[in-house]
C-alpha cells in the first residue's frame, strides 16, 4: 500500500509518530510525500526536496531468525539500484558506494536512512528523478540529466515492489548473496575513498570490497587493513 501527501515535513517521522501511536503499520506499507519541509539525511544533513523527486518511508519489522538489520542499509541501497538501472541507458553508470549511496556517472543520485522505533526499522529513502540538490561537498545528479524524469507515482510502484523482492531474498538467503550482489554493483576495488568514522579524523583508504557482515575493508597506504562499520564514505576526489 501506497500513500502520498501532498506535503509534511519528514516522510519517516510521521511513520514514526504513528508507530508511537500504536497504529498497525505492517510491512508493505510507504507514505510518500510531494514535499518534505523537514527530510533529513545521514549525518543530519538536510534532504533536498525538489519537486517531482521521489521521497518516501517505508516500514521492516525484523524477525528473530533475520540477518543484522544493520544489512537493511545494503537491502535497500540494491532495491533502489534494480528500480533505476531499467531507467539508465548505460547500466555501467551506475553504482554503489557504502553503505547506500546510488551514484550515477559518479555523483550522487539517491540518499537513505535508516530509524529505528521500537521493534521497527524506518526505511526512508530520496532519489533524485527530476532535480538535483546543488551542494558544497559532493557532486549530484538527477535521472532527468539523463532523459525524460520518470513519473513519481510509477516510479514508487516499482521501487516498492524491487524493496519486496529484496527483502525476502535477505530473509530467505542472508547475507553472504547480498554482499556478493551489492559488491558486483559498487564501483571498483582499489577505489580511493575518504571515510570519516565517528570521532575520529578523516582516513583515506581503497576500497577492498565487504566484510562477511557488510562492513566496508579500506586498504590503507602502509597495506594494513582497516574494516568500518559505520561513518561517512566519499571519494577522494570530492571536497569536503
């Protein structure tokens, strides 16, 4: 099931407050918003919100028998991957970076993040189909630079039905064919990345694929390996 709004201000907390509220919000069920007054990304970053984009929450309640739902970050970054690449000329383009970035020609085209509430994990998810956010730091993109935008409303129907299929892959096979999958979609091993991990400083590295868990193995410039679980990824080349 999906529903839209016209506008609100963030897609995941208004699920949030619902789930608060004791509202049964089972699996399968996406608010999807024509404008988000208050999205917000990783980091606390602020979300672009440009009209005809996609910007929408969904809701997984994980079970005792499922892989770390920390994984639903590579759950959903390949979800978003399989509804895009039907809509790129040049599949090749596009391509993963850790944990759920969707870049296209090397600038970012999607964004999301990951809350939990309760026993509920909240999936939002931003994909830049007609505009693209002009920022300080990091190169965008829109589906748009590419040919005509697709439409909002066919474009949540696909990616709701591609984060189905996903879901229950993870469920049914765990993670050893989902880090496989998610590493032969990213960009090259031995490509140089600037991860900046929680309370540190900024370490550059090339990325070694994933770890069994789906953390990200960096290689550093002395050859030691360095394996991350959780901080901001860029590519080297980028400001910031």
């Amino acid at each position: 099931m999906i529903r839209t709004v016209p506008e609100t201000g963030s897609t995941n907390a208004d699920l949030a407050a619902q789930l608060r509220a004791g509202e049964a919000l089972g699996e399968g069920s996406w608010l999807v918003a024509d404008r988000q007054t208050a999205g917000r990304g990783r980091q606390g970053r602020t979300w672009f919100d440009g009209h005809g984009n996609f910007m929408g929450s969904t809701i997984v309640r994980p079970h005792e028998r499922d892989p770390a739902p920390a994984s639903l970050a590579l759950v959903t970054a390949l979800a978003v991957y399989e509804a895009v690449v039907p809509l790129i000329a040049k599949p090749s383009e596009l391509t993963l970076k850790w944990p759920n970035d969707l870049m296209l020609a090397g600038a970012k085209l999607s964004g999301i993040l990951l809350e939990r509430e309760g026993d509920a994990i909240i999936v939002g998810i931003g994909v830049n189909l007609a505009a693209a956010p002009d920022l300080p730091d990091r190169r965008t993109v829109a589906l748009s630079a590419f040919g005509p935008a697709p439409e909002r409303d066919t474009f949540a129907r696909s990616l709701a039905a591609s984060f189905d299929r996903e879901l229950d892959r993870w469920r049914s096979f765990g993670l050893e064919p989902l880090v496989r999958r998610w590493e032969s979609v990213a960009h090259p091993q031995g490509t140089s990345l600037r991860v900046h991990p929680p309370g540190e400083e900024p370490i550059l590295g090339a990325y070694a694929g994933l770890t069994e868990d789906g953390a990200l193995r960096l290689r550093l410039a002395g050859g030691e390996s360095r394996v991350i679980h959780a901080g901001d990824v860029m590519f080297a080349n980028e400001e910031g």
